[in-house]
C-alpha cells in the first residue's frame, strides 16, 4: 500500500500473512514494514496507513497482527501503542539494523 499527497508517494507499508515468526500461529499477519517521508509527519498519513494495513488482514479472517520495531525508537512506539498496539516481550537483534529489537502485537476488529 502507499500513501499519496498530490499525486506524490509520500509512504507505504507492507504486510505479510502468515507472519514471519514461527511461534505465531496462523491467524496472524505481520506488518513487515511502514514508512512516511518525515517532511509528511504528523500529517495522519501513517495513520492512514495503519489503518489500511490492519483492515486488508481482518477482512481475509486475521485476528491479530504483530511488527517489530527497534527498542530505542519510542516514537514508533508511541505511534503504535497510540493504535492499541503492546510489546509481547519478544526481543530480537534486528537482522539489518543490527541493533535490539522487539515485537509488538495488537488483535484485529
């Protein structure tokens, strides 16, 4: 999915259903990735975002979903826990940024 302003990509997210983690169970999709150019913040793109990302699981029978995030970035986390998303407790090095991770979930309408 992508964010439009103008006519301009402005973000996308990405979603995969099953998730990549083994211990999840089916049911679950994983929101891989979301990004929204930071000359586009705080303007409800990454929200809109979100919104799609989670309603395209629910509507072909997910319950949940999970991400993962990096452990020191607390604004993504504020902007998660903002859309009812928690940490599970899983934690992680991060395969590419190479630094701690760790995996919030959030269950679907």
């Amino acid at each position: 999915m992508v964010g439009l302003t103008g006519g301009e990509i402005v973000g996308s997210c990405f979603v995969v259903s099953p998730p990549r983690d083994d211990d999840l169970g089916t049911g679950v999709a994983e929101l891989v990735a979301i990004y929204v150019d930071p000359e586009h913040w705080r303007r409800g793109i990454g929200s809109v975002l979100l919104e799609a990302a989670q309603a395209r699981p629910a509507s072909s029978g997910s319950t949940e979903m999970s991400l993962w995030t990096l452990t020191e970035n607390h604004p993504a986390q504020a902007f998660y826990e903002r859309h009812g998303w928690s940490a599970d407790g899983a934690e992680e090095v991060h395969p590419v940024a190479k630094a701690p991770a760790i995996r919030m979930r959030r269950p679907l309408p």
